[in-house]
C-alpha cells in the first residue's frame, strides 16, 4: 500500500525542517608540507646577526689545466694555468695518459718538465685545457725545507629574512560555536604557520638576495639567498640537460662530477615528474614476500658514489635534480626570532595577532663541489 503519511521529503528539496548535518572535520587541499626542512633538521645555533657569516676553507690543490699551446712529446715546457700549484720535484701526469713527467723549473707563467719519468713513454700530444694531476712531491734526501704552502679561509655570507602573516578575529566570530572549529582564532593561526614554513621551504631552495642594498633599507626588503642561488659560479656542478628527459647516466655523471671535487651528496631532492623518473630506474615492479606489498618506488639511491636518500619536495622547480649534501646546510633562525605569535595592540571587539619568524640558510662549499643539480630536465 503507498504511503500517506508525513516524510522527510514532504517540505521540498532543501528540507527545512531538518537539523544541519554537517561533518565536524574540515578538509584542505593546500599543500603545506616540507620535507626538506624536516629532513636538514632543528639548527644547532641561531644566526646572531641579520648578515650571517661563515668560513670555508680548502686543501691545497693537485691538479691544474695547461692554459695554452700544443706540445708534442718533445716538449719541456708547459704553459699551465696556475704555476703556483707547483713545486720543483713534483711528479705529474696529464689526465688518461700514462706518461708521468717530473717538474724541474717553476717559473711565473709555465714550468719545465723531465718527460717520460722513470719507465714512461712520452708520447702523447698536450693540448690546452688538459687537466694536469700532481701525483705528490718527491723531496731530496737531507734538503732544507721548501716554502710553506697554504690556502686562505675565506668567508661567505647570506642574510636573514622576515616571515610573517596577521590574523585578526572578531570576538563574536571566535566565540560561535562552529563546524568543524573548536575556535577560529587558534584554526587561523595554524593556517598562518603552515603557510609561512611553506613558504620558508621554498626561499630555502630559490630565494634570491636583494642585488642591491641585500642588507634591506626603508624600502628594499631584506631577502635570503637560496640553494640554487649559492651553487653556481665558481667550481659548481651545474649540468644542463637541454630539455631531455633525466636518465640514471646523467644523474650518475653528476654524481661523479661531485665526488670528483670532493663532495659526499647524501640527498637527492626533487619534485614529481623527475621522482618517477627516478623511480623508473629501477626497470621491474616487485613483491615483498614479507609484507606483500607491490613496490614501484625508489626511496634510496646507492650510487658509485656512495647512498642518496630521494626526497620528494613540491617546492623544487620541476626541471631541476638537486644533489645535496644535508650536512653541509642549515637554516638557521635569528637568535629569538623562530616562528612566534606576538599579541598586537586592538582597539576594538576583535583580537589580532602577527606570526613572525626570521631565518637564514647557511651552505658550505655550495660553490666548490660540495652539492650540485641538473637543470632543465624534461618535464612532459
């Protein structure tokens, strides 16, 4: 038989006459997390000042570049970018040739040279550019001691940067009882943080230092150099991919590239089109017989160059491959000033509030080999 009675759909579609229903959880599709931050870690000290220092060093160098010329194997004397590197009694060899010579002269702009030491041939022709390797240095026995040699600490520098969002909540508003908000002021607040260290996450990897003025004025705003700002120039290994799609060769030449240097990179960081790419890598999908689990990820990379941890981060341009060493970089907060809330002064029925934070980045040896990346990586 139909049903005469009253039913809920009686009073028309938008039901009038039943309470609201709604979920007690809100849902936010904003990214904001930050997973390089988390993996560097808490900063061991704070920056105290807004121009932040620090001191690199190197060891001497052993190995130069012959700067100019063709020399035959009959040649004594080589022109060499950096005669200084030199001393009379080292034994060196041009890279990928077995010919080992010995230095007998070092003058102001080449040195001259015993070719084909001991059982050596000379042979092959010398060219500019070619990397020259110093061996090691052969001393005579009972001779008086040579020049001390040393290399000059030099300092490198960023500055600090300000952070900041406002909430301002009237009192009705943080007094309502709402859906899914136990209270609004202290829900706004979270949203503020989550977005300023988004935000700290990114400046971290691309920020930029002020051209002119970087220590700020009335109307230049102090800003912190990133990432990819410090590892350029100099001895940095930057390869560019020409738009071609990253594979394992190329990140293994830069890997390679950077030990070469002397760098140790422990963290290979990228956004998700160059993490699958990554991940496919691995050329086989397979089980695990203890967890059954069907695996398509690689979450470590272990190299000829030593174990990269891959970290997948939002905030890294999409074309980019970074190759960081994470003990060698720390963001650092300016003593007192890590992310806070600080009370402003209100003149009415309404509480306002600043969350503010100031941080710096401090990266070791950015530019002499200690981190690198690949640019311009296919992206589609």
């Amino acid at each position: 038989m139909t049903f005469t009675g009253k039913a809920t759909y009686d009073a028309g579609s938008t039901l009038p006459e039943l309470a609201e229903d709604v979920s007690e959880l809100v849902g936010i599709i904003s990214p904001f997390d930050t997973p390089l931050l988390d993996a560097i870690g808490n900063a061991p000290y704070p920056a105290k000042s807004t121009h932040h220092e620090w001191i690199e060093d190197a060891l001497l160098p052993n190995t130069d570049t012959i700067a100019s010329g063709t020399y035959d194997q009959n040649s004594t004397t080589i022109t060499v970018s950096n005669p200084s590197y030199f001393r009379v009694g080292d034994l060196i060899q041009v890279e990928n040739d077995e010919e080992v010579m010995q230095v007998t002269t070092v003058n102001p702009s080449d040195i001259e040279v015993t070719r084909g030491y001991g059982a050596t041939v000379a042979g092959t022709a010398l060219a500019a550019s070619v990397t020259i390797i110093i061996i090691g240095h052969a001393a005579l026995e009972g001779e008086d001691a040579t020049g001390a040699q040393f290399e000059n600490r030099f300092r490198k520098s960023n500055y600090t940067q300000i952070f900041t969002e406002t909430v301002m909540i009237s009192g009705t508003q943080n007094a309502v009882k709402l859906q899914g908000v136990d209270a609004e002021f202290d829900y706004q607040l979270q949203n503020r943080l989550r977005e300023l260290l988004r935000s700290l996450e990114q400046t971290v990897i691309s920020g930029y230092k002020a051209a002119s003025n970087p220590e700020g004025s009335d109307t230049v705003r102090r800003t912190m150099g990133g990432i990819l700002e410090y590892i350029a120039g100099g001895n940095a290994v930057v390869s560019d991919a020409s738009a071609a799609a990253l594979t394992e060769t190329m990140l293994n030449n830069q890997l390679k590239a950077i030990w070469e240097k002397g760098g140790n990179p422990n963290a290979i960081v990228v956004n998700g089109f160059q993490k699958r790419k990554i991940s496919g890598f691995a050329g086989t999908r397979y089980y695990e017989p203890e967890d059954k689990t069907f695996r398509n990820v690689i979450e470590y990379y272990e190299s000829d160059f030593g174990l990269q941890r891959v970290i997948l981060s939002r905030w890294v341009p999409q074309d980019k491959v970074l190759l960081l060493d994470l003990n060698k970089i720390r963001v650092l907060p300016l003593q007192n000033r890590s992310f806070h809330v600080k009370q402003l002064s209100e003149g009415g029925d309404y509480r306002k509030t600043q969350v503010i934070g100031e941080y710096t980045l401090e990266i070791f040896n950015a530019a002499d080999g200690g981190h690198g990346y690949i640019k311009n990586c296919a992206v589609s």
